[in-house]
C-alpha cells in the first residue's frame, strides 16, 4: 500500500485503461488497493461501446444509468442556454471518465447532452454494477474517493481559471495539454468552452 501518488494520478482516471499497461499492473494494484482477483471483476463488468460522430451517450432530460472511460476519440458535454445556443461544458478525451454524476448518482434528469464530436470506443459500466463493485471491494471504495476528490477541485479549477485568466490563456492551456481538442473539435465549441460567445 502507500499514498496514491500524483503521478498515478491519470491511472486512477481509468481503472479499464490498466489492461493495457501490463508492466506496471503490480505498482497500481499497490497504490490503489485493488486486489488481482478484484481486477479481472472490475474488468468484466466494463462493456465495450462505440460510438458514431453524432451519436449521444446521454441526452438532456434523460436519466443517466452509466458511466464510460474513453479509449478513443473525443466527446463533449453542452447545455442550452436561454437564446437556445448550445454552449460546452467539458470535453472528454482518452481515459477520461464520462459521466453526468448528478444524474447518475441522485438519478435526476440530466440537464446536459454529451454527444460524440468523432467516431468513439470506450467501456461502459452500468449504475447497479458499479454500486456492487463499490460496496464489495475496499479498492473500488479507494479509487471512487480519490475520483470525487479530483473532480472536485477540477470544477473548482476551473471555475477560478474562467475568472482570472483570459480565454488566449486557457486556449494555450488546451493546447499543451488536450491537443486533441483543438485538432478534432469545432471552433464554436471551442469558443464557448472557452466561454466566447457570438
């Protein structure tokens, strides 16, 4: 065992994503108490998915009953505001969790759509199976704190950065960081991410 560190910190975004990464299967086991056993059932309950340019993995006023990681290509979360513009939320790009946790979680209607920008796959588990993963096994429990923790001060980051930093900034920052947004998705969505409206 041992504190989770800040360099595993993209790992625990996608526990599916540690298939891939054989080598360092006995380090995240350790840093995120997952048992090998607990794995392979963490595994099996993830459904591969794909996805269309276009489609939507939920749609506004729908009940959100799963979540999924992203292993290919790029989505993004938008609402509509009162001029009836859909405005971006977030986007979501490989090992990023998907997910309305609001609706998800107090099974609420959601107020946003997440739809694919390009053609997608990533792996989808259903509500009742991550709540049997979560009360079963003590790294699932480890894992989903630390994953609510990060969310946390995401949101909160990024709250703070829309107020004290320009858009040119944090167009900059998307760049270094998710170059995949600005190659694949449209500038419209960019900008209203950026919260650049017409």
């Amino acid at each position: 065992g041992g504190k989770i560190l800040d360099k595993d910190i993209d790992l625990l975004k996608n526990i599916p994503e540690i298939k891939e990464i054989k080598e360092n299967k006995q380090k995240i086991e350790e840093e995120l108490f997952i048992l090998k056993q607990d794995l392979e059932k963490i595994f099996s309950a993830h459904q591969k998915r794909k996805f269309k340019k276009g489609d939507y993995f939920l749609k506004e006023n729908e009940i959100s009953d799963s979540y999924l990681i992203l292993e290919i290509g790029l989505m993004r979360s938008f609402v509509y505001n009162k001029d009836n513009q859909d405005i971006t939320l977030e986007f979501f790009t490989k090992n990023d969790a998907v997910i309305d946790a609001s609706s998800l979680f107090q099974k609420i209607p959601s107020n946003e759509n997440i739809q694919a920008i390009t053609d997608c796959v990533g792996y989808e588990i259903q509500f009742d199976d991550f709540q049997e993963l979560f009360h079963d096994l003590e790294g699932m429990r480890e894992w989903g704190r630390m994953w609510f923790t990060l969310q946390l001060f995401h949101a909160k980051h990024q709250k703070i950065e829309m107020i004290t930093e320009s858009a040119s900034t944090r167009y900059l920052k998307i760049l270094k960081e998710k170059p995949e947004i600005i190659q694949a998705a449209p500038l419209k969505q960019i900008a209203s991410y950026l919260g650049i409206t017409d």
